[in-house]
C-alpha cells in the first residue's frame, strides 16, 4: 500500500494523470480508486458500479465477486478519466487475482512476502512465491523487494524464466546530519538511487519500501517517462497513508495506530516501538483468519499489557482464546483483559498507561482501525496525525 502511495504522489507531482486502486480500504470505499490522489466521489463509484452491473449478463452461472466488481470499476473509471498511469495494487496473491488481466504492463513489482493469506496461496513460502510471481510479464521489468531465500529462489527462476530485466532492491540508507539538506532538518532524510529525499511515513520498512518505489520511478524514467528530481522529492514529502504508524489523539490521549495484521506487518511496528523505549498498552482486534500466536509472538513483551476488543462487523477471533493464548506465549504480562467493545478498551488501557508511562498502541486489523477512524477518532478525539 505504501508503495502505491509514494508512486502515485511521485507521478501526480510529475504532472500526470494517475489512477491508483488498493485495497482494502479503511474509512470509506471510495478510497480504493483515486484520481491524483483523490478519491472518486460517491456520486460517480454509484454510476461507474451500475454501468459494471449491467456489462454482468443476467442469470449468469458464474457471478463475478465483489472484488472483480469493483476492480472492474477502477479500470472503467481509469478509463474514462483518460489517465496517463495507473498504479494498481494486487489483491490477494498475483497469479489469478482480479488485477492480474492488464496487457500494458510498465512495471511489475513483489514489495515483499509473508503468510499472509497462507490458507488460499500456500502452505510454503514457496508457494505463495510462486502466485505472487504470477503478475511478471514477459520481458516487463520486475522491481523486487527482500524475500526469504526460498521465495526468492522461486522469483528469480520465474524472472529468469521470462527474461525479464530485474532490479533486487535494497534498503535506502538513513543520512547522517551533516549530510542532510540544509532546510527542514526536522524530518527523516534518506538516500537511494543517488536521490536524496524526506520520508514522511514512520517505521524501518519504509526503507525498504521508499527504495522500491524510488527504482520504479528510475525504471520508468529508462522508458522515457518524465519524471524530475525535483517531483521525486516533493511527492515522497507528500506521501500520506493512514492507519500505519500514525499517531493521533483520542479523548486528549496520544494513540498510535497501525493496522498490523500478520507477522509481517506486527515486526514493522515491534521495530518502531522497540525505538521509543517504552512499555506499550496493547488494543488489539484480531479476526479469525489470522496468525494469532505470529502476531503475539511477534509484538507481545515482558511488562506490556493487553487490551483485547472484537473487531466490529467482522469475524473476530474469540476474546477468551486470544486472552489464554496472549498469556501462554508472554506469562510476563503485566496484565490481560478482554473488553466487549473498542470505547471501553481504549478507557481502561489510557487509564493505566497513564498511571504507569506507558504507550498506548491500537492494532491487529485494519478493519479495526478503520473502525476507529471513521467513529471514535471523531467522536472521541480529533483524528490528528
């Protein structure tokens, strides 16, 4: 997702035309598909969906998903909008993922690669390789970021396979003082490519995934696509993109959110935390489907406490299970509770964080954060970053 956002703020800043469809969202379905920058409108996803709906022959036997739906509603609206560039995220894995049908490829590009999704993509890592490779093209320059060794011996061969030119990307390195520029010295200056530039979204992966999106602008720019120095510096400032690493305030209270939701996503903000030197209150909501011991695993740490809330309108994992499970893997704990929905846990958790000088941290789905995004953090607070 990020790497979606830096590219699309990169090339809007270019001045060009930029659809960008991702998924999931977190507050409204208008964000998936955006026009530089900028969410399509109720109004026009209403007409655009109807105009899908009626390309979809009646009584058929094989009815498309939502998701091939509204992908169908990005291209159309793409289309319509006559944009120059699109920056498309795939949903679930590569290989038969509704995204996975554009004959114009530019680019293609693995971020990285975890569990995610094992259930459908895997049981291995190579397995998962494999589907995620499926979106390489032949020919079509592939952008990699850092896998396992056994992901990426499956990529490579693929790569190779295919002839596709290929760029390994490591991560962009952080500027020491002296070498930073000389305004705005308040901000994160990094360096990849022999481009300096600001980086505005929070964690150690955005190293890696900054640097991902700095070689697709250069690979593009091998095309002949114009892109100055200059609109890569002022769209990676730009960069936003909510519920990850954001720091907010609800009821006069600082929150970080993030919306970790595998092993994966939970080690990008265990490294961020790590940095601040504090023990953490823990809000988590987790579903079902996800790799609950990963996360606690992953996250969890001696003095930490736990807050456990269901992620409402979704499929939550059991709060007792969580809770027995989070005190196996951690018996260190400083404590362990189950609150029956997001309000009251935030409540408990300030309160003692506050007592003990603790951070308070909300994560474990996107679909929570979301949640908190589009009610409490309006109701109770005021959604700053």
């Amino acid at each position: 997702g990020s790497v979606c956002a830096y590219l699309s703020s990169i090339l809007t800043q270019a001045g060009y035309r930029v659809g960008r469809y991702t998924s999931p969202h977190l507050v409204d379905w208008t964000e998936r598909i955006c026009l530089n920058q900028e969410p399509i409108s109720t109004h026009t996803l209403a007409t655009i969906l109807q105009q899908v709906k009626a390309a979809i022959p009646k009584n058929c036997s094989d009815p498309p998903t939502l998701f091939e739906v509204t992908t169908a509603a990005a291209w159309l609206y793409f289309a319509q909008q006559q944009v120059d560039v699109a920056v498309i995220e795939v949903g679930l894995g590569g290989r038969l993922d509704a995204t996975n049908v554009c004959d114009r490829v530019l680019v293609s590009i693995i971020t990285s690669l975890s569990w995610e999704h094992w259930q459908r993509l895997g049981p291995t890592l190579a397995d998962i390789a494999k589907e995620k490779a499926g979106i390489l093209k032949p020919g079509c320059p592939a952008v990699i970021g850092t896998l396992p060794p056994e992901a990426r011996a499956v990529v490579e061969s693929r790569v190779n396979q295919l002839g596709c030119p290929v760029v390994w990307v490591d991560s962009a390195v952080e500027l020491p003082e002296g070498k930073m520029p000389s305004t705005r010295k308040d901000l994160r200056w990094v360096e990849y490519g022999g481009i300096s530039y600001s980086l505005p979204l929070l964690g150690q992966v955005q190293l890696v995934n900054s640097a991902i999106a700095i070689a697709t602008v250069q690979v593009l720019q091998q095309q002949g696509w114009e892109i100055p120095e200059d609109a890569i510096a002022s769209g990676m400032a730009k960069t936003t993109w909510l519920g990850r690493l954001q720091w907010t305030s609800w009821e006069n209270h600082h929150l970080l959110i993030d919306g970790a939701h595998n092993q994966a996503s939970a080690q990008a903000l265990r490294q961020y935390v790590d940095t601040l030197g504090k023990s953490v209150n823990w809000v988590m909501g987790i579903l079902s489907t996800k790799d609950h011991a990963g996360i606690f695993n992953t996250l969890l740490r001696p003095g930490d406490r736990l807050s456990l809330v269901p992620v409402p309108d979704h499929s939550s994992a059991e709060l007792d299970y969580l809770a027995t499970l989070a005190q196996q893997i951690c018996p260190t704990l400083a404590d362990c509770a189950t609150y029956p929905e997001l309000v009251t846990g935030l409540r408990a958790s300030f309160n003692k964080a506050e007592a003990e000088d603790k951070i308070t941290v909300l994560c474990g789905s996107l679909y929570l954060v979301g949640h908190f995004l589009r009610t409490e953090a309006f109701v109770g607070g005021n959604g700053n970053s």
